[in-house]
C-alpha cells in the first residue's frame, strides 16, 4: 500500500510538473522568446525611475516606455513634466525639493530649508495633477533613533497641512546602510512605521524599495503584507549588485507582486535596477523584460 501510494504520488507529481511546463507562467527565469509573446495582464501600474536610463534622451525614453505598457516615470521634476504629458505618461515618484539624500528632515539645521522647499513644491506637483513627492530622513551623523522620529516629526508636520490641502503624499523612502548609503536613518521598515505612526497623517508614507530592504533586513513578503497600510510606492531591483531582476540574482519578484497585490495597493511599482548592459538598446530591452517578470 506505501509503495502504491508512493507511485501515485509521483505520477500525479511528474503529471502537475508536465502541466506547469505547459502554462503560460513568468518567473525571474522566463526566457526572452516567451517575454515577448506575453501581453500586460493590467494589474500592475509600471512605473520606471529615469535615472537608471539617463544615457537615453528623454523623448526617446519616454516612446519606448509608452510603448512597452509602461503607465509612469519616477524621480522627475517640473522641466520633464512636460515632455511626460507630452507621451502620455504619468510622474509616479517627483522629485525635487528634497536637498540630497544624506541631508535630511532628521537634522533639524536643514528645517528651515526643507520647510521653504516642500511648501513651494507641493502647490506645484498638485497643479500638475501628481500626487507623489519624495523625501529623505538623512544620515545619523550620530543621532538617535528617538532624536530622529523626534526631528522628523517636529519639521514634517509643518508641512502636513499644506500635503493636506493640496492632496499630496510625502513618500519617506527606506534606503539601506550596509552598502549603498552608509549611516542612512531610515534603513529599516520598521523605523519608517514608527515615523509615520507619529505623524499620524494619511499624507505621510513610505516607498518601500525592495532592492534596499532585502539588502538590510530580508523577510521582504512579509513585511510588505505587515505593513502595506504604511507604504505608498514599491521600487524594484536585483540583489545583490541593483541590477537586472532576472536570473542573476535571489529574489523572486513574480511572488513579491502578487503579495503586493493581495494587499489592495493600486499605486505604482517602479523599477530601479541599474541595467548591465552597454546599448541603450539592450537597455530598454532589458527593462521589458523586467516588467513582464512583474506582470503578474
């Protein structure tokens, strides 16, 4: 009876293997033939951040991404707006206001400049029909977590109404320490929560970069399903070395959308992956590709 049981297993087993080899399926291993018979499926709003491709000129890039299905351009600020509108093309993540990335509102020598610069933007990106803004906590430099959210609050709710009003999102983004931005503060999702929780404004939230986040604390699904009432944009990219989401690297990014969709989100997914490519035409394909592997 064991052995028999044993060899229906396997039979059914062997059958639902010779069925999966059949299905129409995309995964982080999908060739480049089956990439280009797949059509977007719709669920996913693709987005993709222009500084990854700035060796493309902008007119150029924004035909091939149109053309690819992609909705949306992150990290763009009111000089390529036009040219966006001009394509069709959303700016899902805009930029701008922010002084760098290791200055940031976690610092309270830089209020006073961020303040001026946040009030100014946001009136902007709302008349232009945006609704994303970016922001930076900054680096440490030896302050504390509890001085951080203190400093990060106390300078951000200065401008809260003004995100209130204009119907705005401030969007923290969640940078790693260990390789890319040493001494970032906002390095974990769970100091971000903490951020937002003080806050305590629906127009206050977090981009959750899935590049970043594998790299300094891992358990990427379920943080995003933990915390997905907290987190208002999703960046892509291939760990380790930020580039393609492919083969090459350890996560598998078919699985990382479906939680990201069996959460509700309906905003955009970006991709920020450097391409190891050498053309801008190997590039841009290299780009297709990634946004069928995440066409879930």
């Amino acid at each position: 009876m064991a052995n028999q049981s044993r060899r229906v297993a396997i039979k059914n087993l062997v059958a639902g293997t010779a069925a999966l080899g059949t299905a129409n399926m995309l995964s982080s291993f999908t060739t480049s033939e089956e990439i280009k018979s797949t059509t977007l499926k719709g669920n996913i709003n693709h987005a993709v951040c222009r500084w990854c491709y700035s060796s493309v000129e902008l007119e150029e890039f924004c035909a091939a991404t149109k053309k690819m299905g992609i909705k949306a351009i992150d990290l763009v600020g009111p000089k390529e707006w036009p040219t966006l509108q001009k394509h069709g093309l959303f700016s899902s993540m805009c930029n701008g206001a922010e002084l760098n990335l290791v200055d940031g509102w976690n610092d309270k020598k830089f209020h006073a400049q961020l303040i001026k610069n946040y009030t100014e933007m946001i009136p902007l990106v709302a008349k232009a029909g945006y609704k994303n803004l970016i922001c930076f906590s900054g680096n440490r430099r030896g302050i504390d977590d509890e001085t951080g959210w203190k400093n990060c609050a106390e300078g951000l709710k200065q401008i809260m109404s003004v995100a209130e009003k204009n119907n705005v999102i401030l969007v923290m983004e969640l940078l790693n320490s260990k390789v890319n931005h040493k001494d970032y503060q906002c390095d974990k999702t769970a100091w971000g929560v903490e951020l937002c929780k003080r806050i305590g404004s629906e127009n206050f939230k977090l981009l959750y970069d899935i590049y970043h986040m594998q790299i300094d604390e891992g358990d990427v699904i379920r943080t995003i399903k933990d915390n997905h009432q907290y987190i208002a944009h999703y960046h892509t990219g291939g760990v380790p070395g930020r580039n393609e989401i492919d083969e090459t690297q350890e996560l598998y990014y078919p699985a990382i959308m479906k939680a990201i969709l069996d959460t509700g989100f309906k905003g955009y997914v970006a991709q920020e992956f450097i391409p190891a490519r050498k053309t801008n035409e190997e590039k841009l394909a290299s780009l297709e590709k990634a946004i069928k592997i995440c066409d879930v």
